[in-house]
C-alpha cells in the first residue's frame, strides 16, 4: 500500500490492535461528527487507507495487519491530528 506522499509523514496510533471493522467504524464517526469528506480510498492485502482534509489540514485514516488502525499526518498538522486522535480513541 502506498501510504502519504509526504516526506514528513507522522503516524499516530489509535488502536494497536484494531479491526478492518473498527476502522470502518472510526471512518463513519469521522463522516458524521467531524463532517469529513474521504477524498482518495486505497485497499490492498494488507491494509486500507482513506485520506481526508480537515479544516485545511491533510490526514489519513490507515488500518494496517501489521500496526492496527493510525491515523498519518504531516508533521504541521499534528495540533489538529491530535485533536482527532482522541476523539477517535474515546469512541473505540
């Protein structure tokens, strides 16, 4: 899966040792809280990523065999990152 395009990428993990239905489930909390719009949806084998702005700041939405659900951010966004991080991990 080819993850952010970004050079200065961050990940930031919401759920070590979350689910492809936890995921969905975070992405439709996003949707419907937050007002996000999905802009790119990539799957492969081994993991989904769904990218999004929000108030101007680019992130993705990642769930990962490997790593569980992250959210991946450009290091500028991380005030907002961080704000929706916790907002995702209090409705896990």
């Amino acid at each position: 899966m080819k993850t952010f395009e970004y050079t200065s990428a961050t990940e930031m993990v919401i759920n070590e040792s979350g689910s492809l239905q936890q995921f969905y489930r975070l992405t439709n909390v996003l949707s419907k809280t937050r007002h996000v719009h999905f802009t790119t949806k990539e799957d492969d084998a081994e993991g989904v990523e769904w990218r999004f702005s929000y108030r101007g700041n680019k992130l993705a939405l990642q769930y990962s065999i490997y790593n569980g659900v992250t959210l991946i951010f450009n290091e500028k966004d991380s005030k907002t990152a961080n704000k929706i991080a916790v907002r995702l991990r209090e409705v896990q």
